[in-house]
C-alpha cells in the first residue's frame, strides 16, 4: 500500500504543479536530475538545446553549457559551468557562469524514495544578474519504471531586475528497457518555459571505470513564452 501511495504522489506532483502557477523567469528545459553520487567520481558534462519556433526572435536559438565536476565525498558532488548562446543573428558567446552542489541524502534503495538536494548559484556576464537555487530531488523506482521530480526555490536578484522569490517544476519518466536505453517522457513548468515531450537515455560503460551517459529528446512547448519545439542533448563522461 505504501508503494501505491507513493507512485500517486509523483504523478499528483506532476500534475499539480503542471496546472498551477509555479514560475522562474529563466529558461528550466535543460536536465533532471538524479540525487546519486559516486566517490571518486570525475565527469565533464557538455549540455546543448536548439530551439525552432515561428518567432523569428526564437527560432535557431542554441544554448551551450560545458562543465567539469567531481566527487567531494560519498555524498557530496561539485560542477562549474559555463553557458554560452548563439544562433542566427549573433556567434558563441560567453552569458553566464554557474556553481552547483549536489548532496545525496539517502543511500540508493535504502527507502521506498531516494532523496536529495541540489544548491545552484548562477552570474549572468553582461547583465549582473544573480540566482540562488536550492532543488529537492527525489527517485522512485518500481517493476522497469524510473520517476524523478526536480522541484526548485530560487531567489533572482540584480540591477536591472525585480528582486523576487520564484519556483519551477521539472519531471522525467522513463521505462528500463535496457542499461544502454530508457525511453522517456520529461516535463517542465516556469513562467518562461513550459514544455514535455519525449527523451531517451543511455549508459555506455567503457573499460577502466569510465561511462557515458546521454539523454537527447524533443521538448515541445505548451506556452507563448516557450520555443515551439526544443530539441535537447545531454552528454556525460564519468571518470575515476
């Protein structure tokens, strides 16, 4: 019955916050992610979205991230990123930097849900725009099915903005049809980006410990303020 409980409890998440107004002002079509950390481990981590839509202003719109992280502990996992943009108008170029830190709560199956948090801390270059994030991860897994919800508090401030508190939403549900392929459906949900579509994920292991990990997918949007579609890829090299 437990069990039960819980499952309706991811999906009642999904769907709650799906209909109601949990808003950021920054674009969250990006990753979801999971609370589990490996000691020892070493990745770099390249991130890519493409965004087609009719408005112009939108359409061929490609965001980078690059970042290397590593193993603090047996619960604790640090990442410094960099964010680029370009597309049509303009060439790469450098918008923001970002730290995260990532704290595994709970040991992987020691509780019928895995836990644990994330905290971001985020500088937009040009603009002297700042955002704190703190994330609260969860994992429930039964029979093939993978439930992961990312639900975020993040407190925006800068020059030129309103200093404000917001939320956002993001969910993945994946089916284990393989270690080298779960086929997928993520959503998301903030005042600037609003989409689900479908993904699939992949771990290759290599030799001496080494893994990829991928995830590419469609995100399309179900906002004014969203791209109409969103294609999305996701690459991880780990590393001991």
């Amino acid at each position: 019955m437990h069990k039960i409980s819980t499952r309706i409890l991811f999906v009642f998440m999904i769907v709650f916050f799906g209909q109601h107004k949990v808003y950021a002002d920054g674009l969250t079509i990006d990753k979801v992610y999971n609370p589990y950390v490996q000691q020892l481990e070493k990745e770099f981590e390249y991130r890519t979205l493409y965004e087609q839509d009719s408005d112009d202003a939108k359409d061929g719109i490609i965001r980078h991230k690059v970042a290397y992280g590593q193993a603090l502990s047996d619960r604790l996992f640090a990442e410094v990123y960099l964010i680029g943009v370009d597309g049509p108008n303009q060439n790469l170029k450098l918008e923001a930097y970002e730290v995260e830190l990532k704290w595994q709560l709970t040991e992987q199956g020691e509780y019928n849900n895995d836990w644990g948090l994330l905290f971001e801390l985020e500088n937009e270059k040009n603009d002297n725009i700042w955002e704190v994030s703190t994330t609260l991860i969860a994992v429930h897994e039964w029979s093939r099915w993978i439930a992961t919800g990312n639900l975020s508090v993040i407190y925006e401030w800068g020059n030129d903005i309103k200093n404000e508190w917001e939320t956002a939403l993001s969910g993945q549900f994946l089916y284990r049809y393989s270690e080298r392929l779960e086929p997928g459906i993520e959503i998301y949900q903030s005042e600037a980006s609003q989409g689900i579509g479908p993904v699939v994920n992949g771990l290759w292991r290599l030799d001496r410990g080494r893994k990829l990990n991928w995830t590419a997918g469609i995100i399309l949007g179900t906002n004014n303020d969203t791209a109409d579609v969103n294609w999305k890829f996701n690459l991880e090299y780990e590393f001991q």
